[in-house]
C-alpha cells in the first residue's frame, strides 16, 4: 500500500483511467465505460506529487480547494451541488496565492459526493462500498461476489412425433409416454408382455381343440338316445367306470326298466 493513503489509478483495458482508494487493492470492480469487471491488483505508477492545492470558484461564487491529485477528477460544490472538472487549468501557478476565506470548503470530502457537514448515515451492509461519480470514480463492493452471467441456453430443436399415436413430443424425449413406444427403435416397450398374452392365447386354443370331438361324438349321441333311434356308445362308454361299482343285476334292470316302463296302474 502506498504511503500516505493515497488513492490508487488503475488503467482499464478499454484505455480509461480509473481511481480507487488504497483499501480497494485486491478487490474487484466494474468499469463505468465498458463494464467489464476487472481486479484491482496493478495499479499504475504514481505521478510526482504537486506542490500546493488546486484552487477551483464554482458558478455560484464559492472558492473551493482540492488537493493537486484531483487534477482530471469531477467534483461536487458543497453549496450549489453543481459537478465541476478540475483541469490543469487550476493548477497553481507560480505567485502568492489569495488567501481563502473561513467560508471557503474544502473538497476533500466531496470528491465522493459527500457532504462533511452533513450527519453521518446509519451503517448499512453496503458500507464497505465506495461510492464515487457515473464518470471517474469506481463503485466498489468488497463483500458481494462477482456475478458471472451463465451461458446462453441451447435454442430448443424440433418437436418429435411418436410413429405409433403422432402425438408431438419435446425435442430429446426418448420414450413416449402416451403409448410406451421407443423412439428410437420404434418398438413397443411392452413387447414381451404381448408375446406372453399371444402364447397364452394358443395354448388356450390348442386345449379347447382337443375337446372339439364331443360336439360330433358326445352331444349327437345324447339326442339319439331321447329319441331312442340309436345306442349311445360313447356316454355308456364314459359312465362305464361309474356304472362298475353296481352290480350286473342292477344295471340290467335298470336298463330294461328304461327302456319298458311300466304302464301307470289306474286310480
């Protein structure tokens, strides 16, 4: 840090001349003119310091008194509130100086924009910020990080219909939700679901095939049998194993009883 407390120029990369103060070494800031964000830690070399102050009457008539680094910096009259460029113009020549009044102010404290008359403000979180002028001066905040825009997002491609139900999908997708279909195959993500049902389905008709003989064989033979046009060989044949546990003389009864009733006996 310089001695003295002196403030510190720093040169942008656009060529513009920026000043802060010695606490701001390190720290990073923002240019006023491009608005790049740049670290303070190079600071130019300092001029010779000039002899005597820098003499400055504002429009409204006050004499103000500046130190001679203000050369090049704008600063704010403490009875008008006019902003005014301190130029070389100023800078003392050789001479008696006029003395300046008890009512003359110095311009120490407003080259920030501050009033030393002024009562001081409440401590904020920004306190450690310096503020200055929209021309000159850096408007710096220590405690807050740099913020660095994010990149600009991808532009979004076309939407993708699904080849099975056509319904529009965002651009990326994979799988359609609606019908389960993958987009990129075409194929149906329940496919071996579907040949689990159709296997299902034939063995179920090849069982049902098997039995397909008792329309012709079974069910013909019981008709034949109410009609008593035929013997019904096949159902005998299939109630043979449930017949076997009576004895012959009561299956032949049974039988001739079937087929001679016995006439009804009058009332």
């Amino acid at each position: 840090m310089p001695p003295g407390g002196h403030d510190l120029k720093f040169e942008c990369a656009c060529g513009m001349h920026l000043t802060a103060p010695p606490q701001a070494l390190g720290h990073k800031a923002r240019c006023p003119r491009c608005r790049q964000v740049l670290t303070l830690d190079r600071p130019l070399p300092s001029a010779p310091p000039l002899d005597g102050r820098v003499k400055v009457r504002c429009a409204c008539g006050a004499a103000l008194a500046a130190p001679a680094s203000a050369i090049g910096r704008k600063v704010q009259c403490p009875r008008c509130g006019e902003k005014m460029l301190i130029t070389p113009q100023h800078a003392p020549r050789p001479g008696p100086a006029p003395l300046l009044s008890a009512a003359d102010h110095d311009l120490l404290g407003h080259l920030g924009g501050h009033d030393p008359t002024a009562p001081p403000a409440a401590a904020s979180s920004a306190s450690n910020a310096v503020q200055g002028d929209d021309d000159m001066l850096l408007h710096l905040a220590p405690a807050e990080p740099v913020l660095v825009p994010p990149a600009a997002a991808e532009a979004a491609g076309e939407p993708i219909l699904c080849p099975s139900c056509e319904q529009s999908l965002p651009h990326g997708a994979k799988i359609c939700v609606q019908c389960g279909i993958d987009l990129k195959t075409g194929r149906s993500l329940l496919a071996r679901d579907d040949d689990h049902i159709d296997r299902t389905y034939v063995y179920a008709e090849n069982i049902l095939s098997s039995f397909s003989w008792l329309a012709w064989f079974g069910f013909f033979p019981i008709g034949s049998e109410a009609f008593g046009t035929r013997t019904p060989w096949m159902i005998r044949g299939t109630a043979a194993p449930h017949g076997a546990r009576t004895s012959p003389r009561r299956s032949a009864r049974r039988v001739r009883t079937a087929r001679h009733p016995k006439p009804d006996s009058p009332r």
